[in-house]
C-alpha cells in the first residue's frame, strides 16, 4: 500500500450563460452552466409515458369452403407459371 494521498484532477470549464469558470466532473449534466445559473434556470418535469395499447383485431376462422377455393386459386396459379415456364 502507498502512503501517497490521491490526488484530485482539476476541471475548469466556462459556464455558457455567465462566462465565468466553474470545476465539475460532469459539466455535460448541467448543460455546461455553473450552480449559481443551472439552479436559477427552470427545471420542467415529464409526465410518465404512457404505452398505447392497440387493440387486438379479432381474427376470423376461415371457413372450409374458403381454404379449399384458396388452395385452388394458388394451384391454378402455379399452373399458369408451370405451362410458361415448360412449354412456352
């Protein structure tokens, strides 16, 4: 172990409304404005947002009829492209 105490590392920086010079770690947190200005500044809080919530569509089950004419109107269509794609 050192007996050498920790030394702390000076950050100057310019306060963007009353141009003076201000130590800070984290001067981005502030908005880069010295105590003095960013505790005399308005400060606005946000309401929690909330999530829309959609509304589920109920989907309705097809009916036999209405599979069996899809299928049918799919393998007509393959069929076109087969007689195009082979013969043609």
């Amino acid at each position: 172990m050192s007996v050498k105490p920790e030394y702390y590392k000076a950050l100057w920086h310019n306060c963007t409304k009353c141009k003076i010079h201000f130590m800070s770690e984290f001067p981005h947190a502030t908005a880069y404005l010295c105590d003095e200005c960013y505790n005399s500044m308005p400060h606005y809080r946000t309401k929690k947002v909330t999530k829309k919530v959609k509304p589920k569509i109920e989907q309705e089950e097809w009916a036999t009829i209405g599979v069996l004419l899809y299928i049918l109107g799919c393998s007509i269509c393959l069929a076109v492209i087969a007689y195009y794609l082979w013969w043609k």
